[in-house]
C-alpha cells in the first residue's frame, strides 16, 4: 500500500499528526476556494450568480468519480492479494462517493431550478449520474446483506469480501457512462469544460476557483477516508478476527478483567 | 429460503424485468430533444408529446398576453412556439431553450414547458450591463 495511506491510517501518534496536517490543508484550501469563488471570481455573463454552484457542484462530481475509481482499484487489489484491508478501503470509498454523488445531485438539482428553470429533467446526465448512486448504495446494501446473512463482519470477512469486490469493479462500468453520457447522447445538461478535449472558454478566475475547489474537496475526502479506515481498522482489523468479545477501544488496550 | 435453480431464474427475471423497464424509460432519454428539422420532416409529429430544442432567434421574442411567442432554430430550420406560461428569468434571445409540447396543424408547437439550455462558456458579465443587481 501507498505510504500517505499508511501514515494517515496509522493508529499511532505519527499517523494522528499526519492527519492533522491534511485537516489543516483541507480547511486552508476550502478557505482558499471559498475565497476566490465567492469573491475574487467574476458573474458568469449568462447564468448570474447562480453559476457559483460550479464550485460545489463540480468538485462534488470529480472526486465521486476518484472515490468510485479507488473502489475498482481496491476491489481489484483485494481480488488479487486477499488483504481484507483492500475490501475496507473499497468500503470506505464508496461510502464516501456515494455521499459525494448526493451532493452532486442536490446541487445540480439546485442549479438546474436556477439556470435551466427545472429541479429535474429526464436528461442522459441526470438519469445515469442517479443510476450511478442507486448501483453503489446497492453495492453498500449488498455488503450489509451478505454480512446479516452469514453473520460475520462488514469488512472482516471473505465471505462478504468476494463478492463485493466483484461488485466494486463491475459498478465502474457506470463511470464512463455518465461522464460521456453528454457527448454521446443529445442531453439538456452541458458539456464538460476543463476535462472537454478542446477546452472551450472559461475566465482564468472561475478556472482557479474551480481547481482550488477540486482540490480542497479532494482533501476533505482524503481526510474522511483516513478516519473513516482509522475506525474500521480499530474494530475489524486485529491480526485474526476472534470470535470472543473485544473491548470496544479495540486491540490498543487489553481486556480489563471484572 | 429458495433453493439454488429457483433463485437463479427468479432474479434472472428481475434483471429482464429491470432492464426492459430501464430501456423503456432511457428510450425518450438517450435523445433528450428533438430538432427543427427532425420536427418539421417528421410526419408523425403533432401526434406525440415531443421536446424541442433551438436557438432563440434574435429578434423573435414577444408577449401576447398569457402567451410568450418565438421563434427556434437549429441548422437552418425554424420553428415558432406558442409558450403558454412564464419562462425562467435566465430565457434570453440568443440562448438555447427546450420547450415540451406537440406541434399544432397550423406549423406552430404549443408549448406548455420551456427549459434553459446554456452552453459549456463561462464569462464574466460586462461591467457595463450587469446581469443582475447584486453583480460584483
């Protein structure tokens, strides 16, 4: 595994400053973003203020994609090496993008009811990006399912990890879809702009704002992953997973004897 | 707890069931409007509910009465709409919009719906006409 993964995952006092640290980046960059989308960018011509939502709305959908995109290479990772800690890290990122996704619809939703006149169309972008949700909160309900069904660990366990992880890469197959589903069908929703191939013109301020939001979004997610790992670690991770009881702090602290 | 045989073909029939009912629904979708062009050659149009989308023509635009009143056009071919209700603030001559509707037998669409459709373009407003009040 990466390095950053493991400091900022580490149950240790260097794992708990490296984590601090990307709090701090997170929150300065979201400051930044903050900053220059609301102040230092100017009213898009056509849209008014309203195009502001770009730098919420976007970043929510790129880095849902990266989350999504970090489930395919964990589940594929757990395929090939059978480290329950790839199928923990595949959990944690499709909660994080399935949140991500619902961000990114609601703030489209509301953008849409501001520029387009419409909460909701019927559009190729709209259709598939709520496909996109409903196949990753299928794919957490189905880890839940298995986990219920044989009684053993969400993340902890084979018999939950297997098919999941086949899940995990097959639910990427929507990815590419929503992203071309502007291209290649005739939709209501706009084209890309910073990812368009010939990029069309966006003022430098708002393209700033925008990278700035990207990345401060990113951090933020990065950030949730390594708490989010931090706890599963502590309540599933142990080096084989007994079936008598804990502690609830986990494997730092012994059992106290009553 | 259904045995294996049955639980297979149960939710092979799900999936069928899932996919038809989601193609069905994506049909009308994939393609979210139609053109002028598409509208006018077609001879079944007039018959369905369709959307339409164009450019607003410049010089187009006039209220008349309830009924907002213009022209859209898409490579070379052009439409006029009957738009009965308000369209968005953001409606503009020189924009894209889709109007929802049938297209009447006098060659006018009867729209009762209208959406915005802006471009992938993002520039500042000019100083000079700001687009809203509270521009900055």
């Amino acid at each position: 595994m990466r390095t950053t993964t493991v400091d900022l995952t580490a149950d240790t006092a260097r794992g708990a400053a490296a984590r601090r640290t990307t709090a701090w980046t997170a929150g300065g960059l979201a400051v930044a973003a903050g900053l220059t989308g609301g102040l230092l960018a100017p009213t898009d011509a056509t849209q008014g203020q309203a195009q502001r939502l770009m730098y919420l709305h976007v970043p929510a959908a790129w880095v849902a994609y990266l989350a999504f995109a970090a489930v395919l290479a964990a589940s594929t990772a757990y395929l090939i090496r059978g480290d329950l800690r790839w199928d923990r890290l595949a959990r944690a990122c499709a909660e994080i993008g399935v949140a991500l996704t619902a961000v990114a619809i609601g703030t489209g939703a509301y953008w849409g009811h501001l520029v387009w006149g419409t909460w909701w169309a019927w559009d190729s972008r709209l259709v598939s990006t709520a496909l996109l949700l409903l196949a990753y909160t299928g794919y957490l309900a189905l880890r839940r399912a298995l986990a219920e069904r044989t009684g053993a660990a969400d993340g902890g366990d084979r018999r939950v990890a297997r098919p999941a992880a086949v899940a995990g890469v097959a639910g990427f197959l929507l990815v590419p879809v929503v992203h071309f589903s502007v291209i290649w069908w005739r939709s209501l929703h706009q084209q890309a702009t910073i990812l368009a191939p010939e990029r069309p013109p966006i003022d430098p301020r708002m393209a700033l704002a925008l990278l700035l939001a990207v990345a401060a979004a990113s951090a933020g997610a990065l950030l949730v992953l390594a708490h989010r790992m931090l706890r599963l670690e502590r309540r599933l991770g142990g080096p084989t997973v007994p079936p008598a009881p804990r502690t609830r702090t986990g494997r730092r602290t012994p059992a106290r004897v009553r | 707890m259904i045995r294996r045989p049955g639980r297979l073909a149960l939710v092979a029939v799900l999936l069928a069931a899932g996919g038809l009912l989601v193609t069905s629904a994506l049909r009308d979708t994939l393609t979210y409007y139609r053109t002028p062009s598409e509208v006018l050659t077609d001879p079944d149009a007039g018959r369905d509910r369709v959307r339409l989308g164009g450019e607003v023509v410049p010089g187009s635009l006039r209220r008349d009465g309830e009924l907002v009143v213009f022209r859209l056009a898409d490579a070379g071919h052009q439409v006029t709409v009957r738009q009965r209700g308000v369209p968005p603030e953001t409606f503009r001559e020189g924009e894209d919009a889709v109007v929802e509707g049938r297209l009447g037998v006098d060659g006018v669409f009867d729209a009762d719906q209208v959406v915005v459709r802006h471009g992938n373009e993002y520039r500042p407003s000019s100083p000079a006409h700001p687009e809203s009040p509270d521009a900055r």
